[in-house]
C-alpha cells in the first residue's frame, strides 16, 4: 500500500511540476482523438516532390483486402501540387480508420473539394477469386487511375504515393490477366513510392483512403438489405463472429470470396 501510494504522489507531482512551469495562457497539448479530428496539415512530402521537379501527385490506398465478401476497392486522389501548396489542407483529413462514419463523410465531401480529381474503382470476389488478390488490387488501380489521370495533360510529370511498404501498381501483367484487365492493361503507370503508414501520416494519402472507405462502405451496406443474415451493415465483409456464423449456418452467397477460408465449419454455430 505504501509504494502504492508513493507512486500516486510521484506522478501528481510531475504534473503539477509540468503545469507549474507551462506558459500562462499556453495551448494543452493535443490529445490523440483531438490531433485525429483536427486531420493532418503537414505537406512536407508533397513540398519535397515539387522541388523534385513533379508537377502532379496522386495519392493511392485500398480498402477491403482482408474482408471475405465484397469487393476490394482503390482510391485515388489527383492533385496539382503547385495549387495544393498554395493552400492548406481540408480539416478532419485523416487515416479513414481513425475517423468515425460520420466523420468520414464529412471528411469526403472536402476531399472532392480539394482535390483535382478523385476515383474509386473495385475488382469484384469473382475477379479476387480468378487473379489473386495482387493482381486485383493492380486492376482495381488501373481502373481508378486511368479515370484521375484523364483530368491532367499527359506532359505533366506525375507520381503516385502508395500507403504500404509493397507496391502492387507497378507489379508485371501475365498474359492470362490481359483478358480480364481490358483496356487498362494498356494504362501507363506513374513512378510510385510507397509510405508505410502513409494513410496516417501524407494528406494526399489519407485523401484517397477517405474516399476509398466510404465508397466501399456504402456498398457493402447496400448488399445487407438482400443478405442480412451476414450483418454487413457493420462489418461491411469482415470476418466477424457475425459473419462466419452467418457463413457457417446460410452458407456463401454470390458476393463472398470462394478463394479465402471462408470458415463454414459446423462448429461455428457453437
């Protein structure tokens, strides 16, 4: 009881002894939810490609990967970086994990605002199913790509941030995927850099996340209404407890990924 007590006192020290010595009228500092609601400010990076000599950046997340149903979506979020640092960035940008639904609307909104163009596109389960998931991500990347690029002359030298530490943009076509993949097997793709954690950390990242999300989020809440035995109105596909139990009793439906480990063990139901 007695070191018990001598800690308490130890720490209530510290912060009256830091409060002590604060500035009067200094600011707190920001608390962790506080710092995601006011969004990341910091365009270092995007400063640092524009004396690069790029004129154009687009940045580029996924969202869905690790679900078992639905599809896995790419966002991409075009800007010119001589008008985005000429301006600040939109409040509430953030890493669309950290953000609430409500939030992540809101935040929306304002990246279409901010950005010169923005895109989401998906590969469908069946797609997942066929090329593996790399390669569905590539697809869907292309697809969401060629639309934003579309909004920039093809002289402007462009490059894509990419959240992650695996660039699966920039991965080699097979000719078994060149069928599927249509015309935009024919799509150029920028120089890309990858961010480990860049959704939470470049704002132009977190853009694309952003619109990634809610775009993939919003169908998935859809295809509940026809399936509400897999409540993808909250997990939006993931494998939930939910969900495997719902797999487990209804089996599959059309929109699950018959290529994951869908669990449909009877002792699910347990």
């Amino acid at each position: 009881m007695t070191a018990e007590r001598t800690t308490t006192t130890r720490r209530t020290t510290r912060r009256a002894a830091a409060a002590a010595t604060a500035a009067p009228g200094a600011p707190r500092r920001a608390t962790s939810r506080r710092r995601t609601a006011l969004g990341l400010t910091d365009l270092g990076v995007e400063a640092a490609l524009r004396s690069e000599g790029f004129d154009v950046v687009i940045g580029v997340d996924e969202v869905g990967r690790g679900a078992l149903a639905g599809p896995v979506s790419v966002g991409a979020a075009l800007f010119d970086l001589g008008e985005l640092l000429d301006g600040e960035v939109p409040a509430g940008i953030h890493d669309s994990k950290q953000l609430t639904a409500a939030a992540r609307r809101t935040a929306t909104e304002r990246v279409t605002g901010w950005a010169r163009a923005t895109a989401v596109a998906s590969a469908s389960p069946t797609e997942i199913d066929v090329l593996g998931m790399t390669m569905a991500l590539n697809l869907a990347g292309r697809r969401a790509l060629a639309e934003v690029l579309a909004a920039v002359p093809e002289t402007a030298r462009r490059i894509i941030l990419l959240d992650g530490k695996h660039d699966w943009l920039s991965v080699p076509l097979t000719l078994d995927c060149l069928g599927i993949f249509g015309p935009c097997a024919d799509l150029h793709i920028p120089a890309v850099r990858t961010i480990i954690k860049g959704d939470g950390r470049v704002p132009v990242i977190a853009a694309a996340s952003i619109v990634a999300k809610v775009t993939r989020d919003e169908e998935m809440i859809g295809l509940a209404a026809a399936h509400p035995q897999y409540g993808w109105e909250s997990n939006v596909g993931y494998g939930t407890l939910h969900h495997r139990q719902g797999i487990a009793e209804f089996g599959a439906s059309i929109h699950h990924r018959k290529s994951f480990r869908l669990n449909t063990n009877e002792d699910m139901l347990a």
